[in-house]
C-alpha cells in the first residue's frame, strides 16, 4: 500500500499511542544508562514516569528530545519515527521539554520570556490570559526579571514558556522538586486544565501524593528499564504494589 488514503487510517491512528520508545538504549560516555526502555504514552491525559533517583528518567525525557542520542531502539512519536531527528526537528513536531531546572532567562522579563519562546509568531494573548488564570503570578511579575521570582514561580514561567503555543506533548521533569505546598496546590491546579485540553503531558515525578489523582497511566522505572505499566488508579489502591516498586524512592524523599 503505497499511498495509503490517509481517511481510511484515521480509525486506526487515533487509538495508537502518541508516543513510544521500543527497546530504547542510551549511552553517557562509557556509561551504559538505559538499557531497553519500552514506553508507551497514550494520546491525551496526562502519563507519569515515577522511579527512585538515578533510575533513569531524566535520561529518558533527554532521549525522547534527542538531547541524548539513542544508540539502540526506536523513538516513534505521532506516527513518525524520531529516534535520529536533531532536538530542534523534534521540537518542531510538537514536544515540549521543561527540564529540572526551571529553564527561565533570568535578566528577562517574564513577557520576554514567553515572547521568545512562541516559535509561530507573536504572543497569543487569549492563551496569555488562560495561562495566567492558572498562574496568576506571572501576570504580577509580567514586566519583572524573571530571575527575581522565587523558585515556585521561575517553575510557573518554565511551564509557561512550554505551552504559550499548543503542543502535541508536554514533557516535564520533577516540576514539585524544592517546592512549598501551596505551589504544589497550583501546579496541580494547572496540570488539570492543560489534562482538559487536547494536550497530552508525560510528567516525571516522585511526589506519589501529587501525582495519584493526576495520572491517568503510570510507568515505572529502575535501573534504566520500565519494570511497571499501568493504570493509575490501579497503582494508587495497590498498597502492597506501591511498596514493591516505589518504597525506596519514598523514603528517600521523605
Ligand atoms: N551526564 C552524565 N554523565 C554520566 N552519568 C550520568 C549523566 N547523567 C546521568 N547519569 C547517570 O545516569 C543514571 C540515570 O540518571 P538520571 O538523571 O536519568 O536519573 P533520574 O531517574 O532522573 O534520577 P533523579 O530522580 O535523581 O533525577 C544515574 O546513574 C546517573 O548518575
Ligand atoms: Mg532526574
């Protein structure tokens, strides 16, 4: 089939995940990091990555962006192979990488930080103001450096720069990390407005308590490998499950 009519794929593609990584391996140096990551992240909702530290998960999101290079295994998002595009092509095809550490330009305004990071021209104001209907403290500091804000807020800004255009896949890294409860209460407050719109969101966290209402699918990670896939929910009522595959990173994060 050649030239398939793309009418009579509809039915199909719109069940398949939008993204999976297939037997993936990543090389550091002489580092062998991951070791076969198999990961699936349906369209929509929101999918969490959790793991104990050094698992791999920041390596993974760094594959996905092709920060990492993959040296084995497939990459294949929104019907497109991806494992050996540049990461600004990957951009282009619709992800979003906010990574650990609240990547803002300090000597900017938060206004100059979101105008720089809108590719397709100038700021969409309604989107702006959606925005900032979640984060209201951007709309404080708009014309403020954005290196003055306080960590919570410079994590607002950094989510803020990923979706001031709509993206397929927002990708994030330990967004809670360092911060007060009340922050975490926005960022929750945030993720389920973008979980309403059409954007599906890979988010990587050891925070349990904030992502079991959030999640929609859970995998785990362990010495570079998903070792657990599923449901939230079903992760969520399995005590037992929960101390098999997250008891030490729970505790070491207490
Ligand atoms: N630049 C690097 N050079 C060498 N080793 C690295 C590098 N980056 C990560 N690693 C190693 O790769 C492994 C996985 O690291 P990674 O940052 O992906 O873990 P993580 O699951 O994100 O951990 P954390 O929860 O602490 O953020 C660790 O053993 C780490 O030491
Ligand atoms: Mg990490």
């Amino acid at each position: 089939m050649e030239h398939p009519n793309p009418n009579m794929l509809k039915p199909e593609t719109a069940s398949e995940p939008l993204l999976t990584l297939s037997g993936v391996h990543t090389h550091i140096g002489q580092y062998h990091i991951l070791q076969g990551v198999d990961l699936v992240v349906p369209r929509g909702g929101l999918s969490i990555l959790l793991g104990r530290n050094g698992a791999g998960k920041t390596t993974t999101l760094r594959t996905i962006m092709g920060l990492w290079k993959a040296s084995a295994g497939s990459i294949h998002f929104d019907g497109r192979d991806i494992t050996k595009l540049a990461t600004p092509d990957i951009a282009r095809a619709g992800i979003a990488y906010v990574p650990e550490s609240m990547a803002v330009f300090s000597d900017l305004t938060v206004r100059e930080n979101l105008y720089l990071a809108a590719r397709n021209g100038p700021l969409d104001r309604a989107r702006v103001d959606w925005i900032c209907g979640f984060f209201p403290a951007l709309k404080k500091f708009w014309n403020y450096p954005a290196g003055n804000l306080s960590g919570g807020q410079k994590q607002m800004v950094a989510i803020a720069r990923a979706i001031v255009e709509p993206r397929k896949l927002l990708l994030v890294d330990e967004p809670t990390k360092g911060l007060a409860p009340a922050i975490i209460q926005s960022l929750i407050a945030a993720f389920r407005e973008l979980k309403a719109t059409d954007t599906t969101i890979l988010l990587v966290e050891q925070n349990f308590n904030f992502v079991r209402s959030l999640g929609d699918t859970v995998s785990v990670m362990d010495d570079g490998r998903v070792v657990h896939a599923g449901a939230m929910a079903a992760l969520a009522d399995d005590g037992a499950l929960q101390q098999r595959l997250l008891g030490l990173s729970l505790d070491s994060h207490q």
